[in-house]
C-alpha cells in the first residue's frame, strides 16, 4: 500500500509541478510591453499544448486511480478504528505501554499524514491548473496570450471522484490537519501519564 501512495505522490507532484512551470513562463510573458515575437508566440503556444496534455493526463489518472483513492481512504479509516481501539485497549492492560503501542500509533500517523499530503497536492494541482491570471497587464496583449487566458480561466480541473468531501476541499485539509495535530498531542498525553 505505501507503494501506491507513493506513485500517486509522484503522478500528482509531477503534474502540479508542470501547471506551476506554465504559470510561471506565462507570468514573465504577460507584461510585455513591445509585441511579442515569433519565438515567444510559439513558446504560449507549447505552453498551451503543455496545459492540454497535462489535463489529459489529469483525467485519466482520476479515472484510473479515483477508485485506488477512495479504496485507499476506506482502508486508512478502518486501520485507524482498528489500531485506536488497540492502542487504548492494551494500554487498561498492561501498566507500561509496550513497542506494540508506539508502532501502532506510529503507522497509524503515517497513515494520515500519507492521505493528507494526496489530498494537499490534489488541491494544489487543481489550484495551480485554475490560477487566476486576470493581474492587471501593463503593456500590449496579443491575441495568443488572451486566448491562452481565456482558455485558462475556462477550463476547470474536476477532481471529485480523487476524494470523498466536494464542497470545499480546502476545510477538509484543514480539519485533517487538526485532526492529526490533536492525535499527536493526544499520543503525547498518553506517553507522559503512562510512566
């Protein structure tokens, strides 16, 4: 399973990191304040082609690994009742807590950072893939750049299938890093009170 999430990281972190270059390239481009030239018109164009194709392959990762995800987020949350239900059920048991508890709380909090970083670079990938290009332009903008903006501003990265919260992932990311923080500090309670 640690395979998978790490090749899914790797899908994702490619291809945000592909929008992030092409958002980059069409910010030096926008102010251009002398007409662009030939090599740079071609250059908008690559980037649009560069858009396109990362947005294919966007799709059908999300038709290809979707089901993974939410198989995967399925399984982290029956392992996560499953070892909580250990880890404070050993605990009433033997006095000392024993490694069995700390290596099961500590695969339980890889497991959740491991879900958290998927879903925070599935929502810096669509971030990146829908970034606002409307900055005010000081110089001439040629008809190449305006359509690549107006083809930007149109297309929108739908990943709802990749996770299990649709109205607003940005909360989510933000309740499971609470959530992940209250649990460490739990575990640290725990260590503390257990001597």
């Amino acid at each position: 399973m640690i395979g998978g999430v790490y090749l899914h990281f790797l899908y994702f972190w490619n291809i945000t990191r592909g929008y992030e270059f092409i958002n980059l390239r069409i910010e030096d481009l926008l102010p251009a304040i002398e007409p662009l030239t030939r090599r740079q018109i071609r250059e908008i164009h690559h980037l649009w082609a560069l858009h396109a194709h990362l947005e294919r392959i966007s799709m059908r990762l999300k038709r290809s690994c979707g089901l993974q995800l939410l198989a995967m987020r399925l399984e982290y949350f029956l392992h996560c009742i499953i070892l909580c239900f250990v880890v404070i059920a050993i605990p009433q048991r033997a006095s000392p807590p024993n490694a069995a508890t700390y290596f099961l709380s500590f695969i339980c909090c890889v497991r959740s950072l491991e879900i958290f970083i998927i879903d925070y670079l599935l929502e810096t990938m669509s971030t990146y893939h829908s970034k606002p290009m409307d900055a005010v332009i000081e110089g001439r903008m040629c008809k190449e750049l305006g359509a690549f903006i107006i083809y930007g501003r149109s297309m929108e990265l739908n990943l709802k299938l990749c996770g299990m919260y649709l109205p607003n992932r940005t909360s989510f990311l933000h309740m499971a890093e609470g959530i992940l923080c209250h649990f460490m500090l739990l575990l640290q309670f725990l260590l503390i009170f257990s001597n």
